[in-house]
C-alpha cells in the first residue's frame, strides 16, 4: 500500500513539476518582442501570418499581435499595454493623436469595404456602385442586415453609411437590423446563416470560408476606402513602452521592402491590401 | 453532416501528423489550466477544510459566498484580472498582461472556488462523522485538517478534475487577459473560437474533438491515481 501510494505521489509530484516547468519556460522569451493592438481584418485575412515573419527575420524582433475591434485597440493603446496601434478608422485614430496618446501616425495600407449578401438579392441591389443608393433601399425592403455592432473600424464605416443616407437603424434594431456586437468572422457566420446583407472589408471576406449563400452586391464607391494607420503608443505618456522597437516596425511597415511584402500577399490570385505609405512632404 | 464528417477527418490527421503548431497548442493549453488547478487546490484546500471544521463568526457567509462564485462568469473574472494587470492597473509595473501568466492567475481565480466548495462539502461530512471523535481523542481544529483531507482524499480528486474541467475548457477570460498571440497566449479553445470566426468550422470542430480526446486522457490519468491512493 505504501509503495503504491508512494507512486502515486511521485506521479502527482512529476506532473506539477512539468506543468510548472513547461509554463515557465513559455512565459519567458529571451527575444525582444513588440505588443501590437491591431484590429480582426489583418489578423483574421492571414495579413500578419504572412508579414511578421518577413520582418522577424529582418529584424529579430517579434510581434505579438491582440487582435481585437479598432475601438478596443484603442484603448488598449490608451492604457499603455501595447506598443504599437494599427487600426483603421481615420477619425479615431486622429482623436487618439489628438489626446495625446499617441504618436508618429503613418498611413501604411487600404483596402475597401464591400456589401455581400444573399444570391436572391431582395433588397435588389446587386450590380450597384452606390452603396448609400443601397443602404437605402434595404431599409425601404427591411431586408435582413448584420452589423457589427462592436465600435470596430468597419463598424464606425457602417455606421457613417447609414447616417449618410438618413437612416436610423437603432429604430429597427432587433427587426431587419441586427446588431451581432462581434468580429467580422462571426458577423459574417451570422449573415451566411441568415441569409442578410452585411458589410466586410473586402480582406476578411476574401479569407472566409464559410461563405454558404453570400456573395459580393456591391462595390466599387470611393466611399467603401478603408484606409489603414500604424502609430506608436505616446512614451512621454507611457514609460514601459518600447520606443526603439516599435518605431523600428512602423519603420519596415513603411520602408519599400514591407510595402512590397504587403502588395505581395494574395488569396487565390487576389491582392487583399494596398500599400499606399507617403512620405511626409518636408 | 458533411462538416462533422470532414472535422472527424481532420482531427484524426492533425492528431495522426504530430501537426506541431498543435503540439505547442496543446502542452500551452495543459501548462497553463493544471498550474492553474494546482494552484487553485493551494487555496482551496485548506480553505474548504477550515470552512467545514472552524466555527467562526461569518462562516454561514462565506459558504454561501463561495457557492455563489461557483457561477462567476469567465469574462468577468478576464475582466477583472485584466484591469489588475493593466499599465494603469495595481499590478501593472509587473507587465504581466498578455502573458501565459496572466492566463494562469485568471484561470486560478475561476477554479479555485470549485475546488474550495467541493473540499468544504467532503470535509464537512467527514467532520460531522469523526469530528468529535478527533476533538476527543485530543488533536485540535488545525491538526485535524490534514488528518480529513487525508480520509477524504478520494473527493479531492474529483474537485481536482472538477476545476481542471473548467479550467481547460473556458475560453472568456483566457481570451481578454492573454489576448489571444499566437504562439504565445494561443491555447485550444481561443484557437476554436479565432477559426470559428475566419469561418473555418470543420477545423474549429476538428480542434474540439482533440480538446475532448485531451480531456478524456486526463480522467484516465486521474483515475488510475485515485484507484491507488483512494482504494489501495
């Protein structure tokens, strides 16, 4: 009995060790590494999948990406716990500089926003280059929309569209607007099950496999541009942040060799981002 | 039909390849929810044990407290851990958030009320039995704790895989206060919910079966012990 039990003991014993072991050894990297707040699109289009390696190993740095709403990135950046912001809603973003938060803002990429919905279209607007037109007249059908509902960049876009075409969505909340609070992916899952038109960037689309029904209606208006900004987390503000480190992606991000890397990322033949950093005229 | 047919068939291989991004999926996932348990079972161990056997002023209070954590959402223990950790937070000079460790401690908050319940309701009836036997013979509150754990030790078992249950499986407060990184805060089931939402159902499905096979192999495991420590 006390030989078994003995065992058993040693057993127990064996496996705490490890686990302990095991987790300390994965706490610690010996690396540098740069904490970047960065929104679902890059993430979930296997944008960075791609990228971060390319700079690694130009750099020896590595970057770990919290993906997460443009909204939440923000205020992660906001309380200091990343270095590095890259998001992609234009007016937040110059708030956030504004405040002082951050700092160096740099355009670096866009992409575009487009409509998917369903192959039977009852809204009838597949084919349009209008996307206010369209928004209009899926209010005028209340056919079924999803959004996003979780102040992300797209949901800031999606919000904008509807103001500008004079409609108050939060009236028909819960009818033929559903507002999903949740990532592209899911809010996508959610449109493919419901057969209901949804807006995406066109990277998370391209990405997606669950597509079931869904397809692209509209697109093309100069007013689905998503324009993509990195900028590093304020250090004046936030001592802890890696200056050096984070400027030194912001730096590849929009040298030519991480330009060319982000024109160079396709899905099946498609390019999903569009490098379009310039220089600041001085 | 035809995506759990082909999620069966992708588990099956990844689990057939060795796939090693899995792997380290994997060991994270175990590293982090059975430090967690260990850690809980610190706490709770002797917590439920004092609870069942000391008789003080706000016990009833704090049994009912304990019981009432036992459903404490994930998200908002993620929350709060979260909030702890953070720059601006009391613990935030340690730069902790993002890391497995914040994980561990999230986790250990969540479980640690499952195992100090669980332990109380063993203990408690273990005291009503031997307890005046024990304070007869002349061993004290405190000397008798170890002696119930002890003759109790085939429920701790079960509190053990109780809270390692929830621990694997939850994915709410893993979620806020590791952030998800891959190859760093990436475990099974932010894994499941991330491939979920690129719309890749049959693999998220795939890694749930593996999650499921994980979990079974850890009962076995747990169950041969307590056949030698409980029955022997």
């Amino acid at each position: 009995m006390t030989s078994r039990r003995a065992l058993a003991i040693r057993l127990a014993a064996f496996i705490i060790l490890a686990a302990l072991g095991s987790s300390t050894r994965l706490g610690v990297a010996a690396e540098p590494f740069i904490v970047v707040a960065s929104t679902t699109s890059t993430e979930q289009s296997g944008l960075f999948q791609y990228l971060l390696p390319v700079f690694t190993r130009a750099s020896g740095i590595k970057v770990r990406v919290v993906a997460v709403g443009t909204g939440q990135a923000l205020k992660i950046g906001e309380r200091g716990d990343c270095d590095v912001v890259f998001v992609h809603d234009e007016p937040s973003e110059l708030k956030f500089i504004a405040n002082g938060f951050g700092v160096d803002r740099r355009e670096v990429m866009y992409n575009d926003f487009v409509l998917v919905g369903p192959e039977s279209d009852p809204a009838r607007v597949d084919g349009s280059h209008d996307i206010v037109a369209a928004f209009k007249k899926i209010a005028a059908a209340e056919a079924p929309f999803v959004s996003r509902g979780d102040d992300s960049g797209t949901d800031k876009a999606e919000k904008r569209l509807w103001a500008e075409a004079g409609i108050d969505v939060k009236a028909s909340s819960g009818r033929w607007y559903r507002d999903t609070g949740s990532g592209m992916g899911p809010t996508l899952n959610t449109a493919a099950a419901m057969n209901a038109y949804t807006l995406s960037d066109r990277g998370t689309w391209l990405s997606f496999k669950n597509r079931q029904e869904l397809k692209i209606v509209v697109e093309g208006d100069k007013r689905l541009f998503n324009q993509y900004g990195v900028m590093l987390v304020n250090p004046a503000k936030h001592p802890t942040v890696k200056r050096d480190l984070g400027l030194k992606f912001i730096d590849w991000l929009t040298s030519s060799e991480g330009q060319e890397t982000i024109a160079a990322y396709k899905i099946d033949g498609n390019q999903l981002f569009f490098p379009n950093y310039r220089k600041p005229q001085s | 039909m035809h995506d759990i047919a082909e999620a069966l068939n992708l588990a099956t291989g990844l689990v057939a390849a060795l796939d090693p991004n899995l792997g380290r999926i994997v060991v994270l996932s175990l590293a982090v929810s059975l430090t967690a348990v260990v850690a809980a079972s610190v706490i709770g161990l002797p917590a439920g044990a004092a609870l069942a056997v000391f008789r003080f002023r706000f016990r009833a209070g704090a049994v009912i407290a304990v019981n009432a954590l036992l459903g404490l959402p994930p998200v908002v223990v993620g929350l709060a851990v979260y909030l702890l950790l953070s720059r601006p937070g009391p613990l935030g000079p340690l730069g902790l958030l993002f890391t497995p460790t914040a994980m561990i401690l999230a986790q250990t908050v969540l479980v640690a009320p499952i195992v100090t319940a669980l332990v109380h309701r063993a203990v408690e009836e273990l005291w009503r039995e031997y307890g005046d036997a024990l304070l007869a013979d002349g061993a004290s509150r405190l000397r008798a704790i170890p002696l119930l754990l002890s003759i109790g030790r085939a429920s701790l078992v079960t509190a053990f895989l109780s809270g390692f249950g929830r621990a694997i499986s939850e994915v709410g407060a893993i979620i806020v206060v590791g952030g998800n990184i891959a190859n760093v805060t990436r475990t099974m089931t932010t894994t499941i919910a991330l491939e979920t939402s690129k719309g890749e159902i049959a693999l998220a499905l795939a890694l749930g079966i593996v999650l499921i096979g994980i979990s079974l192999a850890v009962s076995a495991t747990t169950f041969t012990v307590k056949r030698y420590v409980g029955y022997a």
